[in-house]
C-alpha cells in the first residue's frame, strides 16, 4: 500500500523537514529593564523617593548602564548566550541600557533604550544573568571611532582609561552640602573600573587593579512577562543623598572615597578589590512583572 505525505508526517517524526514543520534552531529574546523607587517607576520630570538615609525626595538626572556577558539560564541550570545583533544601542558583546528621558531635569537625550533584543538556540528558559560592565577588550577604545553604543561621550571615563559601567545620578530636595558647607545640586554615582594603568592611545595594554564589574544572577526570571528593574531605594539605602563627606561629590568608585562604601555594599561589591562579594547576588536588581 502507497501513503500519501500527509500519513507519513502522521506516522514518522523522521519526516518533519520534508512536511515543513522542522523545529526552529533558534529564538529571539527581548530582556526588558526599568528604574524604580521601590515599586514605584521612576522617570525624569518629577520627585520620587524617599531615599537615603536620613530619608529625602529627589529628582532623577541621569540613569545609564552597559552590560555583557547576557544569558538566559536553562532548565538544566546552564547559562546559554545571548547572541547581540549590532544597532544603535548594542554590539556583538555589549549593550547600553538608557532609563533617563531627556529634559531639562536629565543629562541625556529624549532617546532611551530599556531592551536588550538578541537570539540564542531554542529552549526553555527559567532565568537570566548579566554583567554591568564592558568586556575589558572593549572597554579601553576611543570613543572617537569606536562603534555604538561605546561611542557615548557622556559614559566615556578618559581619566579612568574606560567607560562609566553605570551612571545613576539623582537631586536630592535643598541639594548636596560638601564639607565646607557649599551646596551643590547633584549626588553622583560613577561605576567602573579604577587603579587603571597604561595608554591605549600609544599603544599600551590598560590594566586595572580594581575591575567593579558587577555579575548578577535573577534565577526566576521570565523576559515574555517580566523586566529587570534597578531599584534606587535598594541602591541608596544606607547613603546620606544631603551631603558629600569629601572628595568628587558622590562616589566615583575611588577606594578612599567615604561615600561609596554604602553604595558599594549595596552594590555587593569590594571597595577594595573590585571583585563582587559572595554570594555577589545584588539586591538592587529584581524581576518584576510588567505583562
């Protein structure tokens, strides 16, 4: 007896590419991130908090940070690669996620870019992983010709020999006081690498005694309903926003700097070394649900 196609793609997985119903080798992903204060959002434009420790309301100036190293964990518990087509906001091995809108309150621009889009196989996904950081190959270019997105000016670190990891910047209601008792409006958070030493420009190899890149694991983590949501209430939970206690206003990541221990406790990383503090998982990242 002769059967037709239809009966042996009925009767025989072995026959699926020839009935046009092979299984797809890859999918795409969209990993979303948003800025909150708790759980409020937080957007340009308007007051939020309170912050800090003693409490205060702020204004949001600037909300910036690069990532790499990007997977999705499987069931199994295996971390598989995002795999980055190139735009404006991402290259093979980086991404810049952009929260601040412009305005006369922010830094930036009105463009923003919260999602990090890519492909990796196809499979069941339960969890997510990412760096805050720049790949130490990349991170030490030249704006000037060096492609998207590390072509900001405003996330390029030049006395650092890098790029700013994270910028989060926020206007504290009656500003900043510094230790000489002169106000001023903005406490600033600058993350990435420092103790960096050699020239690019002439050639050299950069190194940096203190990375502060910034893994984190979300083990729950569902992109199709869910987004990464950076939390300024965890971020300056045991940081005075009101005063600077000396040095660059804010934390620069600088070692001595009495401002960032709190922040870099928050962070889970050492102030001293770079390296993130076990278990290194952040608090100031979570999943929330958005769909």
């Amino acid at each position: 007896m002769r059967l037709s196609l239809p009966a042996l793609c009925g009767l025989a997985l072995a026959t699926l590419t020839a009935c046009g119903t092979t299984p797809p080798q890859t999918q795409t992903v969209e990993i979303a991130f948003t800025l909150r204060a708790g759980t409020a959002p937080v957007y340009c434009g308007g007051p939020f908090g309170p912050l800090g420790t003693p409490a205060v309301t702020a204004t949001l100036r600037d909300a910036r940070l690069y990532v790499q190293d990007i997977a999705l964990i499987d069931t199994t518990g295996t971390a598989v690669p995002v795999t980055l087509p190139a735009n404006d906001w991402q290259q093979p091995g980086v991404a810049l996620i952009d929260l601040e809108t412009g305005g006369p309150d922010c830094a930036g621009t009105a463009a923003t870019n919260p999602v990090i889009r890519g492909t990796l196989p196809a499979g069941t996904y339960s969890g997510l992983r990412f760096t805050v950081g720049v790949p130490e190959t990349l991170n030490h270019t030249s704006v000037e010709v060096t492609p998207a997105p590390l072509d900001v000016v405003a996330m390029n670190w030049s006395w650092q020999a890098g790029r700013k990891f994270m910028k989060v910047e926020v206007t504290p209601t009656g500003g900043v006081t510094k230790p000489d008792g002169a106000k001023t409006a903005t406490w600033f958070l600058h993350l990435g690498s420092t103790d960096c030493t050699g020239n690019p420009a002439q050639g050299g190899t950069v190194t940096c005694q203190r990375p502060n890149r910034l893994p984190v694991t979300l083990p729950a983590f569902d992109p199709a309903r869910q987004a990464v949501a950076l939390d300024l209430t965890a971020l300056f939970s045991g940081t005075d926003l009101t005063r600077d206690q000396g040095g660059a206003v804010g934390c620069m990541s600088g070692p001595t700097d009495p401002d960032c221990p709190a922040v870099f406790g928050t962070l889970g990383l050492s102030l001293t070394n770079g390296q993130p503090v076990t278990p290194g998982q952040p608090p100031v990242f979570r999943a929330v649900d958005v769909r």
